[in-house]
C-alpha cells in the first residue's frame, strides 16, 4: 500500500472526528468535543508522518517524534512543529480525563472540561487536520 494512501485514509478518519466534534459542540457535550479533536489531531499527525516515511510508535503523542523527524518535511511544515507538538501534548494528556474524569478526585469529564475547552480544542484540531490536508496535497 502506498504511504499517501494510507496518510489519505487517516485523514479522512480524522475528518470525521472533526465532524462528530462539532456534532457534540452544537450539543453541548463539551468533554466529547476535546476528546473527538484529540483523535482528529493523533490521525493527522501519524498521516504526516507516514506521508515523510517515518514509522511512528503505537502511542497517542507524537510530537515528540514530529520534532526529531522535523527535517523530513518540507519548510512550511517545519514552520508549525513546535505547535503541532505542543497540541498532540496538550490534547493527548486529556484524552482519559475527557473520557473518564479523574474517579480519584471525584471528577466527571463534564466537571473537568466547559466551553472554552472544547472550543480550544476544536480549534486546534482543525488546525492540525487543515495543515495535514496541506502537506498531502504537495506530497501527491
């Protein structure tokens, strides 16, 4: 299989978490707006990463790997690693919390996340997806 095919698919994958996140956001659903954008962002990331041949670990952030791989990508891309890192970060250690809450605490995710969360997120994750879009359309 190719790698743009595979890339291809995860974006389309992640599209659809983009639109089941606006789906909770219109709804009010505020935990499942983070925790739909933080899979948005995991599968745009791992598509780029396929994209430039990286094989990237069985993990939920990679930016770690974005920023060791940086110069695999053309210098556009390279421009928005440092904030495409910090976003897999940020949305990866809420990925749990969005899902679960913090049960030790006392927590449910609607404790946890409002508004402002889920619109943070649902930024950043359209973000991700469109630089993602971008780099495998100069890649085909």
């Amino acid at each position: 299989m190719r790698m743009a095919d595979l890339a291809a698919d995860y974006l389309r994958r992640a599209e659809a978490r983009l639109m089941a996140a606006e789906h909770a956001l219109e709804h009010g659903y505020y935990p499942e707006v983070v925790r739909y954008s933080q899979e948005c962002v995991e599968l745009s990331l791992k598509a780029c990463l396929r994209l430039v041949g990286v094989e990237y670990p069985k993990v939920h952030d990679v930016g770690d790997v974005l920023k060791a791989e940086e110069a695999r990508f053309p210098s556009w891309f390279r421009d928005d690693i440092d904030r495409l890192a910090e976003i897999s970060r940020d949305l990866a250690e809420k990925r749990a919390p969005s899902m679960y809450g913090i049960e030790a605490a006392g927590k449910t995710p609607e404790d946890l996340f409002d508004k402002a969360d889920a619109l943070k997120a649902l930024e950043d994750a359209r973000f991700v997806h469109g630089l993602a879009r971008k780099l495998l359309e100069s890649i085909r």
